[in-house]
C-alpha cells in the first residue's frame, strides 16, 4: 500500500428519506495531524465518516480523492484496503471469541497452515497480535476471551485490528464516551504516538476540551453543512460553540441548597454478588442524589442489585406510601420507577422499532383498550410527538425507526420513554452519554423541572461538571462501598475524591 498523503472530500452529499444528513461538505486531511468533527446530535458526523469508512454511499457529485487519486469506498472491505480504519461510535467486537482472533477476524484465510489447509496458524496469529499490541503499550492477554475484557481494553483491540490491517486514516466516533479517566488518558497518548508516525486521524467528540488537547484543526457541521473549518489555535470554546449551535448555550445551574423534604426511598444495607457491598442511603421527594466513583466501582451494580436486574444478597428497601415508608419488594417497587440503564444498545432500546413505540413502552397499559387488548396508536403518536419535542429529539416522524437515529437522538428517545412514564424516582446511570452540549443543557433543565413537581432522580454520572451541577448530594462509591457523601454547599473535585483518595491510601500502607 502506498504512503497516503493527502485526502480530500469535495462536495460530498447523503440525503436519506426525509433528512438531508449531509449537503455539499468538503475538506481535506494530511498525515500526521488530528482533525476534530464536531456538530450537535444529528449534524452529520458519524454519516461523513460512515462514507469514508464503506458503509454508506455519498449521493451523485461528490468525490473523495486520496494522493489526488479519486477513490470509489464500495463497502467496508474496500475502505480496508484503501487503509481507512474505522473505530465505530458502538464498539464492534466478537464477544466470544479470544483477543487475537478478533484482531485478526477479517482475514483468517492469510493465516491457513497450507494454502487449503483447514487448520490455522494460531501461534503465529498471536504473534501478530502480541506485535501491535505491545506497539500499543497494552498488556491484554491475546489469549483471553473478548467478554472479560472492560470497555476501553475492547476499544485498544479495534485499533490494534485497524493498524494490523494497515490502516493510515484512522476514524474515531466517540471514542470516550464509556471510558474510564485512566483509560481516556492511554487513549489520547496512543492517539498523539499514532499522530506522531504520521496516521491521519478524523476525531468525534462532544468533549469540547478533548477537541482543543488533541486536535490540530476541526470541522464543524450543522444540519449536514460546514459551518466551520479552523485551526484550533486560531479559535475558543466560544466561538466553537457558535459554529455548531448558532447561538451559545444558556447557563442552568441551580443555586442553592434545597430545603429538606420527606424520604421517599430508603435503600438499607445493599449487597449483591459480589458488589455493592452494604449500601445504604436516603432520597427525599424531589431530590436529584447523584452516585459518585470510579469506573468499575460498583454503581451500575448498585441499581442493579437494588432493582432486581441482579440478585439482591442482602438489604431492604422502603417506600413511601399513603404517608408511610414501609418495606416494600423490588417488584412492587416497579410501577413507581423508571431505570435508564447504561447500555442503549443492549437493554436500553428496541432498536428495529420505532420511536414512538419506544418511548411508549415504558407504560404501554396507558394506550391500551381495555376491552379489546388493542392499541390506541393515535394517542400513542401525539404522546410521544409531545415528548419527542421537549427533548428535542431530531428525526423526521414519530414513525422513524430507531436505529436510524443518530447516537445521541437514541438516547433522546431513552429519556423521552421514562418522562412518559413519569414515575416518583428515576434511576439514571449516565444519562447524557452521546448528548451534546445544546442538549445536555436542556436535558438537566428538564430534570430540574421535574424534581421542581416532586420526581426524585438517583443519578450515576462520570462527568464531573455535570453531576455537580446537577445534583443536590452526591454520594460517593469505592470498591462497591459507601465511602462520602457530600452536600451542594460542598461540592468540588476534592471533596469527592476525598473518600476515595483515602480509601487507595490505605489500600497503599
Ligand atoms: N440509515 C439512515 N436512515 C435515515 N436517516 C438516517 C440514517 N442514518 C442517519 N440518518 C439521519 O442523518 C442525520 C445525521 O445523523 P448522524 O448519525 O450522522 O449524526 P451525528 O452527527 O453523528 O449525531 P450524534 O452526535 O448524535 O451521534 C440524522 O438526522 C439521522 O437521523
Ligand atoms: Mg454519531
């Protein structure tokens, strides 16, 4: 494969039924730089880069030239072998297989023993893979199954199957955005080292400060269109945000500590499997209580084993009801809460359906005859248009089916499902992930107004702005036991990391 020097896109266009996903974008890209894309949900970023990386086709009258070189992208194989490497916004990997088998999966045939042999050559595929991966700075075993890998480990093995296969344009949707600090951090060292020998990195993000770290230039969409193309040393968040909202976004915090209201939830001595080990704690009416940790902490694992998604080994939980809080089981718990998880694509969504039956069926016994057993769909439709218009989710109808959203508007739809529902506590855990910033604004006013009419919210967030400016107290996890809580007045990276910052300090003596 020849050395790329340059690519350029001219003029390139994708309608799809109903949306003009993008309209007439050019731009070009050269080794050995990171150029940043960014745009709210919808823009158009993860189109442009599925028209680079093969899934999609650019509509008639645009051309992509690599070495001055107009290229045809037909399908995923072709972009691999004009080395286009494409890490995806939803991670892509064979779960059950082992790591160097999922490096190596698009072409076993190379390593056949004999030329018809059926048997592979394992031990040098692993070799192979040993080879990138040590150039990585990974200390994955090749040998493990890809499901007990965490989420940034699965994501080094995308990159080490995209340099394996000789990619020199390497794109990158979202890559951060189920990454733990420490894993974000051995991301971008391994995205500057790339940059370094000369890689042609495309960057997706809606993590403006992760624009300015680590691109050199960035592309801004709008609607499909350029509305920007800078370098980043020439512009300011400001002025980045004007290119992709139009306007700059409004301020939300809510100021002030809230008086005290009634417990509504009392959650004492939680445990499950293996975490959380012994939580236990209170929720007033209309408090927004955000949970704290690290990644792999145990706070997923705590709504869970609460919930009843995993066994619960220990604890009880109490509700309030006609004025008392009694215990009460997880399943007649159910028809008062709403859990949005934190997997859209595993548990989150039905993803071959439409948005509107999603969102109604957070609470489908609200649209259904009782007599007949038949859905009132009119109904469903204003509903869910109703709702689909407070969280600003951008689609053409209320009829689109989901997976043709874009990643962001599918988590619109996750949020829109349980304002249907309208329960007295919301468990979220992560809820703005993939949201923008335009976005993630309106999504916490909406919370608060909420929490205003008396829903309680129980928040998992690992953006640090945003559950401090979210919550009213934030308890604090470590190793799946309750080890902080600190209150509004209080709040500050310091305070956070205090209970935790101990807890490794003693781990450390
Ligand atoms: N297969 C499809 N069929 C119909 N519409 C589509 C399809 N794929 C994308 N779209 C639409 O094209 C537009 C651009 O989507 P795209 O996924 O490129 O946005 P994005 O900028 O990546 O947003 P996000 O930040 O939410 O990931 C959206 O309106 C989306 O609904
Ligand atoms: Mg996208």
């Amino acid at each position: 494969m020849e050395k790329i020097q340059s690519l350029e896109l001219k003029n390139i266009s994708k309608s799809f039924p109903g949306v003009k996903a993008l309209s007439d974008v050019s731009f070009s890209a050269y080794p050995g730089k990171v150029c940043g894309i960014v745009g709210v949900n919808g823009a158009g970023k993860s189109t442009m880069m599925n028209i680079l990386g093969g899934l999609l086709q650019p509509d008639e009258g645009g051309k992509i030239l690599i070495n001055g070189r107009e290229v045809m992208i037909e399908n995923p194989k072709a972009a691999t072998e004009l080395g286009i490497a494409f890490i995806q916004q939803e991670i892509q990997v064979f779960d059950t297989m082992h790591v160097y088998e999922n490096v190596l999966a698009a072409d076993f045939d190379k390593w056949r023993k004999g030329k018809n042999s059926l048997v592979l050559d394992r031990k040098a595929m692993k070799k192979e893979v040993q080879k990138h991966l040590d150039a990585l700075g990974s200390n994955i075993d090749v040998d493990a199954p890809v499901y007990s890998l965490t989420v940034g480990e699965k994501q080094l093995l995308q990159i080490a199957r995209a340099l394996s296969e000789g990619g020199q344009i390497l794109l990158f949707d979202e890559p951060t955005s189920s990454l733990s600090d420490n894993e974000i951090a051995r991301l971008f060292e391994i995205i500057n080292k790339l940059k370094a020998q000369g890689y042609i990195i495309f960057y997706i993000s809606h993590f403006l400060d992760e624009i300015f770290s680590l691109c050199d230039n960035v592309i801004v969409l709008r609607d499909g269109k350029k509305t920007g193309d800078a370098l980043i040393s020439d512009i300011d968040k400001e002025k980045l945000v004007g290119m992709m909202l139009g306007h700059m976004v409004e301020g939300n915090a809510r100021s002030g500590v809230r008086a005290q209201s009634e417990v509504v939830l009392k959650a004492e001595h939680i445990s499950g499997v293996r975490l959380p080990k012994d939580i236990s704690f209170e929720l007033h009416k209309g408090e927004i209580l955000g949970v704290w940790g690290l990644l792999g902490s145990g706070r997923s694992e705590l709504f869970n084993a609460m919930l009843g998604i995993d066994k619960m080994m220990g604890g009880r939980i109490y509700y309030r009801e006609n004025g008392r809080l009694e215990e009460i089981s997880q399943k007649k718990l159910y028809p008062h809460i709403g859990y949005l998880t934190e997997g859209r694509h595993y548990d989150g969504l039905f993803l071959d359906m439409s948005i509107k039956s999603n969102i109604t069926s957070s609470d489908i016994g609200r649209f259904a005859s009782k007599f007949l057993g038949t859905l009132n769909t009119k109904k469903e439709a204003v509903e869910s248009r109703s709702l689909m218009k407070q969280v600003n989710v951008k689609a053409t109808d209320e009829n689109m089916i989901v997976s043709k959203l874009s990643g962001g508007n599918q988590q619109k739809v996750i949020i829109a499902k349980w304002f249907l529902k309208d329960p007295d506590i919301l468990f979220m855990d992560e809820p703005t992930k993939g949201v923008d910033i335009g976005a993630k604004a309106e999504i916490q006013n909406l919370i608060f107004e909420k929490s205003e009419k008396g829903m309680s919210f129980v928040i998992i967030s690992s953006e640090l702005e945003e559950i401090m400016s979210l919550c009213d107290r934030i308890i604090v996890v470590y190793e799946g036991r309750l080890v902080g809580e600190v209150s509004k007045a209080d709040f500050s990276k310091d305070s956070l990391m205090k209970g935790i910052v101990s807890q490794e300090e003693k781990h450390a003596d």
